[in-house]
C-alpha cells in the first residue's frame, strides 16, 4: 500500500496570473487595429523610414548624394551647379522647333515630363546622360562648348 505524505495537507491560494501575449508588429501596423487605437484614444506612432521599399539608387534628375560628413570636411561644394542658361535656351529652341511638348521629349528620352520642365526651367543638376539623350533627339549639342 502506497504511503501517503504524514503532514497536513494545504492549498496554495495565491493568485496565478495568466498574461496575454504581446501582438506582433504586423497587427499593430494593421488599418483595424490602427482605427480601434484611434478611437480609443490610445497613442498611436507613425515612423517615416527614408527610402523604405525603394529599390533605386536615385532618381537620374536627382541630385547626387551629397554626406554631410563630406559637407563638413569643405572637399565638396556646398551649392550644386545648376544647368546653365544657354543650355535651357537650346534645349527650348530645338524641341520648339520640333514642334514637340515637354511631354512628348520626356516620352522619347525615357525619362519623366518633369526632368525636361527642370532642365528647361534651369532647376536639375546637369545629368550627362540624359543630355545625350536630349541631343539624340533633338540634333542639338547640349554638352561642351556651345555656341564657340
């Protein structure tokens, strides 16, 4: 016959406290959950991450990266130079000329309408080769000595 423990028998009655797991990020950054917060008035954090899903290195009307830890250092031009003026004059003139829109330029080069409104605005930063691709089309020279 089995033994039995000789002392007296007593209950535990301290409380057991049973946690919910914490959600995961993904359901806290889901539409529902981020309205039922709203409502509730429980704070609710937006973060901006930079460049977040992006695949591009940078766009070629862009200007180019320029670190602050270069800025700092004086090796590098604060100002970047922009495209000159005879170059958006020749760039107006020959696409005029062609009797084409600033859109249709921008479909033929491959690039969006807005990098030929800042080229002929004055605005980018000199690309290389989208000027090539500009003079392709258009047979004027955008690169080098102009008009000497």
């Amino acid at each position: 016959m089995p033994s039995r423990f000789p002392g007296a028998m007593t209950q535990d009655w301290e409380p057991v406290v049973i946690h919910k797991s914490k959600p995961k990020a993904q359901d806290l950054r889901d539409p529902k959950a981020v309205n039922k917060a709203l409502r509730s008035g429980a704070p609710v954090e937006t973060i901006k991450k930079f460049d977040a899903g992006s695949n591009k290195k940078s766009s070629s009307a862009a200007a180019p990266v320029v670190y602050a830890r270069k800025l700092d250092e004086g090796t590098e031009p604060a100002a970047l130079e922009k495209v000159p003026v005879e170059v958006r004059l020749a760039i107006q003139k020959a696409r005029l000329g062609k009797k084409m829109s600033q859109a249709e330029l921008a479909k033929q080069i491959n690039e969006p309408p807005k990098v030929v409104q800042e080229y002929e605005n004055g605005k980018a930063v000199p690309n290389q080769a989208v000027l090539a691709k500009m003079e392709r089309v258009l047979g004027v020279k955008l690169r080098g000595k102009i008009g000497k």
